[in-house]
C-alpha cells in the first residue's frame, strides 16, 4: 500500500506538471494562430495509450512517463520532422511567426510552471499556516550520529545556533540553510562553538550511507510490538513512555537504544510512564540490542504536550497569503539555484547527490497528505521551470537563447544549424538524465 500511494503522488505531481507546462507553450501558441499538431503527456514512442484529434491537434497520452510535449508545427524539436521543414514556410507554422512572438511561445512553459509555483505557495499559506519548531525550545539539543558530523565535531546534544551568517529561529531553517553551509555556530554546555565544513560536505554526504544529519530527539514512545517480538507478551500499551532503564534515566529513544547494547540477551527492568503512573516491567533484550517495539505514532503536536519543544503556529489571511507565498516562492528558487552552483562546482562534490525518478519518488511521503503533495509539487514545478530555462539545445532555455540572439543581432541562425544544435542538446540531455538515474542506481546498490 505504501508503493501504490508515493506510485500515485509521483505519477498525479508529474502529470500536472506536465500538462500544465505544455499548456503554457500551447496557448499563447494559438493566440499567436500558430498549429499546434500534437499535445502528449508523456512520450508516445510508437505507440499511445490514449490519442484523439479535434480539429488540427491530436491530444493524448503515451506510455513513457519522462515528460511531455506539443509539437508546434514548423519548429525544430525533438521530433526532428525534416521533412516539415524542407517545405516552404506556412503562415501558420512557428518559423512564420515573427520573433517576439516566437520568444513568448518558447517562455509560456516556464512562466506557467513559477505562476503556479506561487499560486500554491500563496494558498498553502492561506489555508494551512505555518507550522514550525521553535530551536531555542529544544530541550536538549539534536542527535547526531552520522560519523560524517561527529568526526568534525559535532555531538548529540548541541543545539544550533546559526549557521553561516543567519541565525537559525526555527527548525525548519536548519536544513533549509545547510545547503552551501561553510560553518555552524553551535551551543553546547552554555558555550558558543564554530565548527567548519570541508568544501565538499554535500559530496562526502551523498556518498554516505548514513545521510542523517542534525535529528530531533524524540522520547521512546510505544506504538506497537511487533508479532516477532520477545516482548509481544510484556504489559505494554501504545502511548507507555520508558523513563529508566535498569535504573539509568532515559529521556530519548537514543539513550534507550546505548543503555540496551549492554544488555543483549538479557532481560532488564524498565520504568514506564502510563497516563501519568509509573509502572515498573520487566523487558527482553535480543541478541541485537533490540526491544522489537515500534515508536511513535502519534500527532507530532503530542511531543510538544509532553515537554520537548514548542510548536510555533502562524495562520495568515489571504492578503497576508500573497506576500507569505511570495517570501516562500523566492526562497525557494534562490535556494535551487545555489544548489545549480554548487552541482556545477566539482570541488563541493555536490554533484554526487544529483538524483533521477527514484529521487523524486523517494521525497514523497508513504502516508497521503495534501499538504506535503502540494508542498513538494511546489518545489517540483519551480525546478522544472529552473532547468528547462538552462541555455541547452531542445530545452526551452536553448530556444531562448537563439530567439534572443536573433533579436539582437537581427539575423536568424540557419536551420541546418538548429537542427545540428537539437540534436547536441538532445545528447547532454540524455547523459543528465542517465548521469542522474545513474546516480540514484549507486545509491540503491551501496546502501
């Protein structure tokens, strides 16, 4: 059930992201009286799944889900109809039009791919809010356990306090931030602490296989026992929090799990919390230190009720919406075109964590929820927007470039040179795409 739901947010995200995207070359491509012979989701190579023809334009719907496309009659694209083009020019062709028309045909896809991206941002802001942590109310700082940050000196405990220039008000800007982060201001036992970052942490994080980084610590919360467990027979109910171990006091699920690796093969005495009541039992370790309970569960509002941070909740009115969602918008699109920068630079390594369809598929969540659908397809549809406008043949960003030249320079690059520029672009375009699902192959074999 988990694949069928990411499969359906994957697939709903893509399609309307896609469709739209066309739509955006498609319109202004009829304004301007311009044929548009074929609107497709997704690549119909040989065969369709679906097609049907109204009046000049065949819609449907191919069976290879890398993308979309209309094929605008009398341009060079990536179907490379040459013999379209070796008839003399239609009035109603692309090659026909004049080139400011031309440019806004060729920016329609991108320009509705941002306006979206902001309309969801804007709404989202409207009807959900804000909802963050408070990093000040963290009651005893994060968990690191990843060696890459313990071996530059970070611990489980520090609490953080800015990273690079900014300081960090709310959790949410952790991760946010880290993203090119050179140095992080920690506080540990009272005291300020500057820890720098090698140049290429994002590498050296991609190639980790443990790629947490700074984790809320969390209680040790029943949710359920597992059938398989030595403690399926225990006194145990789904909300029981385990307060000491053999006496030692364990705030945090992680202290449960270094005290129980002393333990292993044994049976320990535990005190657990229920309703309010201490309640002593007794607990069977296994040979791996574990317990065999599941944890969590719960509202993630539950944690904050019990003591371990405080929830900030912000709800804004529509008017308020327009300029929330339009903080978010360019945050987010100044954030993906440092993570370009940093992709582009080999010394940051950051191009060892570009990521394919697995990648995408991996950030949806295994649980439905609008909120985190329209979240992601947010992002999704500004990053699609960022890369078609990268000045690569037979993306839209290559049109631009050759339409712009033209503007300026009053002459029109021949078609022989266009079609040769096609199929350059169309080549980097597939070694991204096999680079990036290449990537997410390494991934998968050395986890």
């Amino acid at each position: 059930m988990e694949f069928v739901i990411k499969v359906s947010q994957f697939l709903l995200s893509l399609s309307l992201l896609i469709v739209l995207h066309e739509l955006g070359h498609f319109i202004p491509a009829r304004l301007f009286k311009t044929r548009v012979e074929k609107f497709y989701l997704f690549f119909d190579i040989k065969y369709s799944l679906f097609k049907k023809k109204i009046g000049d334009t065949v819609y449907g719907i191919g069976w290879l889900p890398l993308g979309g496309y209309v094929k605008i009659a009398g341009m060079i694209d990536e179907s490379m109809d040459k013999e379209q083009m070796a008839l003399p020019p239609q009035p109603w062709e692309f090659r026909s039009k004049p080139a400011w028309q031309r440019l806004i045909i060729m920016l329609g896809g991108v320009t509705v791919n941002f306006i979206l991206a902001y309309l969801i941002y804007v709404f989202m802001s409207f009807g959900y809010g804000d909802t963050d942590i408070a990093t000040a109310s963290i009651k005893d700082g994060y968990l690191v356990d990843n060696p890459l940050l313990t071996d530059l000196g970070f611990q489980t405990g520090d609490h953080i306090v800015q990273i690079n220039d900014t300081k960090v008000v709310n959790e949410s800007e952790v991760r946010a931030n880290l993203i090119g982060a050179k140095e992080i201001t920690v506080k540990r036992d009272g005291e300020e602490k500057t820890i720098a970052l090698p140049e290429d942490f994002l590498g050296q994080l991609s190639t980790s296989k443990n790629r947490r980084l700074f984790e809320l610590r969390l209680p040790f919360l029943v949710s359920k026992v597992s059938d398989t467990s030595l403690n399926k027979s225990a006194d145990l109910k789904k909300g029981d929090l385990i307060k000491t171990v053999e006496g030692q006091s364990v705030e945090y699920f992680d202290q449960v799990q270094n005290v129980l690796q002393s333990f292993k093969g044994q049976t320990v005495s535990a005190e657990i919390l229920r309703d309010g009541q201490a309640k002593q039992i007794n607990l069977q370790v296994d040979e791996n230190g574990l317990l065999g309970i599941e944890t969590g569960g719960v509202p993630f509002n539950t944690y904050a009720e019990l003591g371990y941070f405080d929830i900030v909740k912000k709800d804004y009115t529509l008017g308020e919406s327009f300029v929330v969602g339009y903080d978010k918008f360019t945050s987010q699109i100044t954030g993906y075109f440092t993570q370009l920068k940093l992709i582009f630079s080999p010394s940051t390594g950051a191009y060892k964590g570009v990521g394919g369809f697995k990648a995408i598929y991996d950030v949806f969540p295994s649980v439905w929820s609008w909120e985190y659908f329209w979240g992601i397809t947010a992002f999704l549809s500004i990053m699609l927007a960022v890369l078609n406008l990268l000045p690569i043949p037979a993306l839209d960003g290559g049109h631009v470039m050759f339409l712009l030249y033209e503007i300026v320079s009053g002459r029109k690059p021949s078609e022989k040179f266009l079609e040769r520029a096609q199929v350059i672009g169309f080549m980097i375009i597939i070694m991204l795409v096999l680079f990036a699902n290449g990537n997410d192959i390494f991934k998968a074999l050395t986890d």
